[in-house]
C-alpha cells in the first residue's frame, strides 16, 4: 500500500514556489479579501502581507496614491486601519431631513506639512436669501463647505507609535468654540421606517414623502462599496430638538411642526447615520421659514453624481440622457436646491426630483416634469413670456411641462 497524501499539500508548496515578481503581479490584481484568504494559507504567503505594492494597488481606488502626509504609515496601515473600513464613504450622501433634505460629502485631504491626511466628511450648506436677494431669475450658488467629521490617525506627535483611526466631530458645524470630540458613523440596516409630521391643529399624524421613494429610486448609488460599520436598526433620537428659522418670513415662525418616525409601504435601502457626544452633527439642519421640532437623527444614503459631456440643443449629438445627474437650481426665497434630472426613455419623460427641498415642496418630491416626445409650438402669450425671461428665445428649443407647487406644510 501506498500512504496517501492531502492533495492542498502539493497545491500549497506550488503557489509557495511561484516566482516572487509573479506573485506580486496577481496579488495587485486580486480584492483586498482574497489577497487576505491568499496569504493566510501558509507562513511563508504570510510574509507577503506588509508588501507595499500590493497595499498601494488597492489604496489607488480610494484616491490615494501618495502616504507621506499620514505621519510616516506605510500603505498597509493606511489601507487596513484606515481605508478598507472609511473609504466607502467617499462620495455623495443625501440626507432624510424632513423637507429641507440635507447633502453630506466624504472626500479626501491630502494633507500637508502642518496636518496629517485623513478623510473629511463635509456638510453642503446653501445660503438663504434675504428679502432683498430673492430674484427669481437669479442663478444658482455653489454651497459652502462645513466641516462636520474628520476620520484620521492620531497625530504622530502626540501618540508616535499610535496606529488607531478615531473620528473626531468638527465643533464648527454649530458655529461653537468647544473642543473637538468623538463622533461616530453608523450603518442603518434596511427598514421601513419613515417620517411623520404632527402639529398642534393635526388631527393625526401625517406622512412624509418618503426618501427615497423606493429601493429602485434612480439617485441611489448602487455601485457604492459596503461598509462594515456598527450597525443600527431605525433611526435614532437626538437628546434635544431644534428649530431653524428664517427670520425674513416673518409671520410663518408661529407655525410649527414636530416630526415623528413609524413603518410606511416603501423599503428604505441601508444607509448611514452620524452621531457625537454633543449631538453637533445630528442637529445640523438647513434653514425654514417655520419651526420644525426634530429630534429624529437623519439618514444618508449613497447618492449619484455622474458628470456627463454637455451638448448644445441644437447638435445632433444631444439627447435627453445627456441631462442626466445632479443639478442645482434657484428657487426664489428659498435660494439654491439641488435635484436630481432624470430620464424616462419608454415614457419620453425628463424628470426634475429635489434631492434638497423646503417648506413649500420638499425633498423626494418631482419638482418638474417634462414631455420630451416633441418640441412644442408656442402661443403669443407664451412667446412674450420666454422673450422676458429667457431673452434669446428663438435659439432655444422649448418643451412643454408641468412644475409642482405648495403651501407651507406640503400638505
């Protein structure tokens, strides 16, 4: 008799046999998991696990291709401690804030010669229009940037040898002079739960637009990695509640509103949610002209932002998908919203929803629809209007459509 022998034994001696350059060049091919269950196989594979160039590789996507300013860390400490777990949050999330909506952007700093790199989570801020600033046909403003979150290592002049990654909460957000702390980036699970609003003449509570409307809503960001973050199952409430008001509205502060959350016929995706100790970032809410008593903590799902070639009307380039992805427009006393343009092909069908809205028609909520089967001809009233508004016209092409408008509440 012959003594038989595990066949992953032979396996295991050939992948140790493989040429170091060769080895290098599929473990830069391969995801961080199985670069992971690759070289757990034996002592040897093992070796490879600090391997710069494969920790490089896979920190490249995440827009880091330079490890100078992260205090001296190699890419694996960079990668593992803090990319693999943070960097998923890079991007665009669009925030459940009831009417107003609410946009929050990961991006990466650098760093310099004065402050280690890290990532920086950022709230869009839109200034609000006084009384004197309330053009219709004013163009849209960039928002501003407001530090909210910064996701880093500790500096290495204060813990050299200190390779753990803490999130400290930005105490600017608020306008306040406190010190900085820790806040904390959870991961919602997938829920029903909506928002409901109530009010002092409410018979009974009375739904939200959902946000998002369904797990197939066209802004979500399907492609975004998952995050292994400490999970939440529904959102959470805020210590205190807040209400933001304009003061140039006037009369429309005597109204106030109190949100609320419970179950609804539409599936919210997983989505993310901020919290500290100060309750700074959870109450960071854009401007209303009524008081909105909130004490539900927001989510933030993955939004899409696509930018695409512009084409002139007139090429034989442009199309209607061409219009696709996020757009900011100016909406009077409420200054600049941002919306999401989409197309419909079988309907023909191009789409303005509010990513951020307000009192009047709020987040969630289409705030155009255009018919995009044929231009339209104008009537001589019409034809004035666009000369007033528009000026030159007569080198626009022109569809027909329907706007949504509201009352104070939506309701």
């Amino acid at each position: 008799m012959t003594e038989s022998r595990p066949q992953h034994a032979d396996a295991r001696c050939g992948i140790e046999r493989t040429p170091y350059d060769v080895l290098i060049e599929v473990l830069t091919l391969l995801p961080a998991l199985d670069v992971v269950n690759l070289l757990s196989v034996s002592r040897t594979l093992r070796t490879f696990f600090k391997e710069e160039q494969i920790w490089r590789n896979l920190s490249r996507p995440f827009g880091v291709t330079d490890v100078s300013h992260f205090g001296g860390r190699s890419f694996y400490t960079v990668y593992s401690a803090l990319l693999h777990k943070y960097g998923p949050l890079l991007g665009l999330w669009a925030g459940d804030h009831a009417f107003t909506g609410h946009i929050l952007e990961f991006r990466l700093d650098e760093g310099d010669a004065r402050h280690q790199a890290s990532i920086l989570g950022e709230f869009w801020r839109f200034r609000k229009p006084t009384m004197f600033q309330m053009d219709i046909d004013k163009p849209p403003e960039n928002p501003c940037y407001i530090p909210a979150v910064r996701i880093g290592f500790t500096d290495v002049s204060t813990a050299p040898c200190d390779d753990t990654v803490r999130i400290n909460c930005n105490p600017s957000t608020r306008g306040g002079q406190a010190d900085a702390h820790s806040a904390y980036v959870h991961h919602v699970e997938r829920t029903a739960n909506g928002i409901f609003l109530g009010g002092d003449h409410f018979m009974s509570l009375i739904q939200h637009p959902d946000f998002p409307s369904s797990l197939d809503a066209t802004w979500l960001d399907r492609q975004r990695p998952p995050l292994s973050l400490t999970p939440l199952s529904a959102p959470m409430h805020s210590r205190r509640s807040l209400g933001l008001h304009n003061p140039f509205f006037g009369l429309a502060w005597q109204f106030v509103m109190s949100v609320h959350t419970g179950n609804t016929d539409v599936a919210k995706p997983r989505a993310i949610s901020l919290s500290c100790a100060s309750d700074c970032v959870e109450l960071e809410y854009p401007t209303l002209s009524m008081r909105v008593d909130n004490s539900v903590t927001p989510r933030y799902y993955p939004l899409r932002n696509e930018i695409r070639q512009g084409y002139d009307s007139h090429s034989d380039e442009w199309a209607p998908e061409s219009l696709i992805g996020l757009w900011l427009g100016w909406y009077g006393p409420h200054g600049t919203e941002c919306l999401f343009v989409d197309y419909d092909g079988t309907e023909k069908k191009l789409i303005g929803l509010k990513i951020t809205g307000d009192e009047n028609v709020p987040r969630g909520v289409p705030s155009w629809e255009v018919s995009m089967s044929s231009p339209c001809q104008l009537t001589m009233q019409e034809q004035m209007l666009c000369a007033q508004v528009l000026e030159e016209h007569a080198s626009c092409t022109i569809y027909r459509g329907t706007g949504t408008t509201s009352g104070t509440g939506f309701l």
